[in-house]
C-alpha cells in the first residue's frame, strides 16, 4: 500500500513538471527617468546649447561654440543628445536617469554600434 501511495505521488510530482505553459510576458516597459533628462527637453535652443557644451566640457573635450544641437532619441535608459561645434566636431550626449552624461565623438558612433548623431525635432519625453 505504501508503494503504491509513494509511487502515485512520484507519477504525479512528474506530471506536474512537465508543464509547457510559457511564463507570463510583461506587457507594458517601465522607463526610469531623472529630473535632469525631463529638462533638456524643456530648454529653449540657446540653454540646450549651454547645457550640452558644459556636459563636453565637464568630459574633458572642447567645443568653443554650439552651433547646433538637438534631440536625437532614447537609447535604453539614456536621451541621446547631440551638439556641433564650430570647430566641425560632433558630440553625443547620453543623459542618464541618475543626472550623469556621457559624452562620445559621432566619427565613433558607427564602430560602437550606437545611433547616429542625427538630430530629430524636438520632441516630448516618452511616456
């Protein structure tokens, strides 16, 4: 008799192991954003210049003058950001959900797989 139970209660702990169902997916992404990211979509042209030339600068590059720059889109938990300077060179700006930036040259945008730095209007942070 206690066979029997003890091989029931094998059969059945196998049994219910061999379940196929998929685990549940979720369905909606959670976006982790700072106060500082928020910002820089809130700033008129002349302060987004400001702002992303002190993140070069604070990086250890120089950029005399911003003549250009913009929005370029979210990249994981990161708003891409990119100025020229009217020295011709280019920089991405990732801003971070902590207040941090980090600053990278466009010509090694392409070796390092991330976006290019194209500016896209700007835009309301996603949601």
């Amino acid at each position: 008799m206690r066979l029997q139970l003890v091989s029931a209660l094998t059969m059945g702990l196998a049994l219910a192991a061999c379940d196929n169902s998929q685990p549940a997916k979720p369905t909606q992404s959670i976006a982790v954003r700072s106060a500082e990211q928020n910002a820089l979509h809130k700033l008129d042209p002349m302060n987004l210049k400001i702002a992303l030339r002190r993140a070069i600068y604070d990086s250890g590059q120089a950029c005399a003058t911003v003549t250009e720059a913009g929005y370029v889109q979210e990249y994981g938990n990161l708003s891409m950001w990119t100025a020229s300077c009217k020295s011709g060179r280019q920089f991405a700006i990732f801003a971070g959900p902590d207040g941090t930036a980090q600053v990278r040259d466009c010509k090694t945008m392409a070796d390092l797989k991330l976006p290019a730095c194209v500016i896209r209007k700007q835009a309301a942070p996603p949601a």
